[in-house]
C-alpha cells in the first residue's frame, strides 16, 4: 500500500473522513479540518504504519495531504 492510500486509511478511520476528499491536493486544515494536534497523531500513526523516523518539526513545513506524503517518501 503507497502512503498516499494509507494516508487515506488513517484519516478515513481516526477522522471520519470521505476518502474521495483525500487528495495531494487536499489543504489539512481548510479541507480536511485536521489541525496541528491532529497532525501530530497522524504522524504517529504512519510511523507505525511505515516504520519511518518522521520528526515532528517537520509538520511545521506540512499543509497538504501532498506535503504528508512527501515527508513520509523522504524520510
């Protein structure tokens, strides 16, 4: 599974969102309504899932669903 479509999992299970409105394009905040708490959550969730190292700090940079995915494929 890319992370892209484990991305979709965590959001659609923890946050009751519609996995049609996950895209790379998908602001956290405006679209998904996904704030910073939330966020550090989600990092953790797809630490589990990917077995990364991903840094909390870089969430500072993070904004879109297509930000998420490229800190996970750069980590």
């Amino acid at each position: 599974m890319n992370i892209l479509e484990q991305l979709r999992t965590v959001l659609a299970a923890e946050f009751d969102i519609e996995p049609d409105l996950i895209t790379m394009d998908a602001h956290l905040l405006d679209d998904l309504d996904i704030d910073s708490i939330d966020a550090i959550d989600i990092l953790a969730r797809l630490r589990d899932l990917t077995g990364k190292d991903l840094a909390a700090e870089a969430l500072k940079e993070v904004r879109t669903v297509g930000d998420v995915v490229a800190l996970v494929d750069a980590a």
